[in-house]
C-alpha cells in the first residue's frame, strides 16, 4: 500500500516517521488472507515493522498486538446477528447466533482461524506482552464463531484463562459464550448457562462490573427453551422416517422416545417456572426499562416452553 512504502525505511534512511497508529494499521490491514487472520502474516509484517524502524528500538505493546483483531471480517452469521440485534436480547444473544439449531460439523477449515488468533495472542505472550482483554475476547469470539462444540469449549478454556489473568475482564467476556450455550439445543445447556451466571455473580462480589443483568440472567430460560426445539425437531425427523418404515418394533420404539421426549418437554418448561420464581425476587428491584422488558421476557419464554410442550 502507498502507506505502507511511504512509512518502511527505502534503505537510505529516507522516510516517514511513523507512529503506532500507524503501525496498527499496517498490521490489522497486512494479517489476512481472504478476510480471515493468519498467524503467519501477521508475525512476517511485525517483523518487518520492527527490520524498519531506523535503529530505533521496537517495543510492541498488547494494543499493537490486539490491532490484528481491531479490523475482523464481518461475522459469516450477520444475517442471523441482525435479526437478533432488532430484540431486547441482541446486545449480547446475537454472538450465539452461529449455534442455531445445534452444533456444527467440524470441517477442514472450520478452527483455522480460530487456531491462528490463539497462536498469536501465545506470540504476544511470548515476547513478553501481558494481553489485554481485547485479545481474549477476540480469541474467545473466533472459537465460538466455529459453530462447533469442540470451538464453544475452548472459548471457555480461554475464558477460564482470561479471568486468572493480570487483565481487567468485563461482562462481554462472557457474551459469546453464554449465548452459544443459550441457543446450541444441547441437554447440557441449561447447566452451563446457569454455571456461568453463578460464577458471575460470585465474581462480581468484588467485581460489581461483573453481576449478570437481567437480561443475561434470562439465558437460563432461552437455554431451556432452546433444548426443547431441538427436541421438537429431532421428533419431527423420526415421525417423517417412521412413515417410510412402517414397523411393529419401530412402533413400539417410537412410543418409548416419545414418552422421553415428553418428559422432557414439561421439566423444561418445569424449569422455567422455577427459575421465574426464584427471579421474582427482584420484581421490586427493577431499576430501567431494559429490566422491566427482560423481565417481561422471561414470562414470555416460559409460556412459549409450556406451549411446547402442551403441542406433544
């Protein structure tokens, strides 16, 4: 780029001086192939920033080093994002959109990137800069972004890891993780999703920045909600298969997984109950509009769960 020739040294010393703004540049902009990070690009052109600098001494810090995530492709799910960022729920549900209708398969390309942002935040490490929050959320979001739960566990490895770090951590930290279990249709979910808020709110006795509002705390009934689509779906597809194999022993199968499936159906929406009354609570403690809707919310979902299972 003209930027770039006109700020690297042409051998004579002759140059631009340039400042870390446009190292920045320089290095979000030189780091990507195809509009996706790669490792590889991006330790070629720091390395090439620091041949450039005249003798002088090249000292990156974790903002220059955060810099290769500042300028991220557009999400592969901002159709989905979109819609979700029209709703109550989008400022933080929306990073869980890749998990709509239950994990993804892992193909030769899906951790790529992903793989690349945590070698490099590793680099940074290495060369003796402490990540800031930034990267972690960067690598937390690249792996949830894989739609895989292989991808959605390793954003809790590096979740876990950011919090035990030296770096201040905030709430969004934890968006991209808890709306992915919120919206994966996993039996497994609703645990998780409740695990992270309890962990939250334990955390955020010392770190008040950190308490779940009431709107993250609704997760617990999305994540219920959600199981019980996926349960839906999966009965679909066997009723459709069951009518092209009409059998006495698959009769006899599909009465037994329907009776799962029902039990299922109404402890989730059980949940929900139980989970609204625990947040009744707080009804009187209602501090903004965002809350009065999020609680509303909640009331909303859990009748959509008890409508689910009414349908079986």
């Amino acid at each position: 780029s003209l930027l770039e020739v006109a700020s690297l040294d042409d051998g004579e010393g002759r140059s631009l001086r340039p400042n870390n703004d446009t190292f920045k540049t320089l290095l979000a902009v030189n780091s990507k192939i195809d509009d996706r990070f790669s490792f590889n690009l991006a330790t070629d052109k720091i390395q090439q920033l620091a041949d450039s600098t005249c003798s002088e001494a090249f000292i990156p810090d974790a903002d220059l080093y955060s810099a290769v995530f500042s300028l991220t492709k557009k999400s592969r799910a901002d159709s989905k994002a979109n819609r979700y960022a029209k709703s109550w729920e989008g400022e933080w549900l929306r990073y869980g959109c890749q998990y709509e209708g239950g994990f993804k398969s892992v193909d030769e390309f899906s951790n790529t990137e992903a793989m690349d942002m945590e070698k490099w935040l590793l680099y940074a490490e290495d060369c003796g800069v402490n990540p800031n929050v930034e990267m972690y959320e960067a690598v937390i979001q690249a792996w949830t972004e894989t739609g895989t739960k292989y991808g959605l566990l390793k954003a809790e490895e590096w979740a876990t890891r950011a919090v035990s770090s030296s770096s201040p951590i905030r709430l969004k930290t934890f968006h991209p993780i808890i709306a992915s279990w919120a919206l994966c249709q996993s039996e497994r979910a609703p645990g998780r999703v409740k695990e992270w808020n309890r962990q939250l709110v334990a955390v955020s006795a010392s770190q008040p920045h950190l308490k779940p509002d009431l709107s993250l705390l609704c997760s617990q009934i999305i994540a219920e909600v959600s199981v019980q689509s996926g349960i839906m779906a999966r009965l679909g597809e066997k009723k459709q298969s069951s009518r092209e194999e009409n059998s006495a022993a698959r009769s006899i199968e599909n009465d037994n997984e329907n009776a799962i499936a029902m039990e299922a159906l109404f402890a989730g929406a059980q949940n929900c109950v139980q989970f609204l009354e625990e947040m009744s609570l707080v009804e009187s403690q209602l501090e903004s509009p965002q809350d009065t809707a999020a609680y509303t919310s909640m009331f909303t979902h859990t009748i959509r769960a008890w409508g689910c299972a009414a349908r079986f």
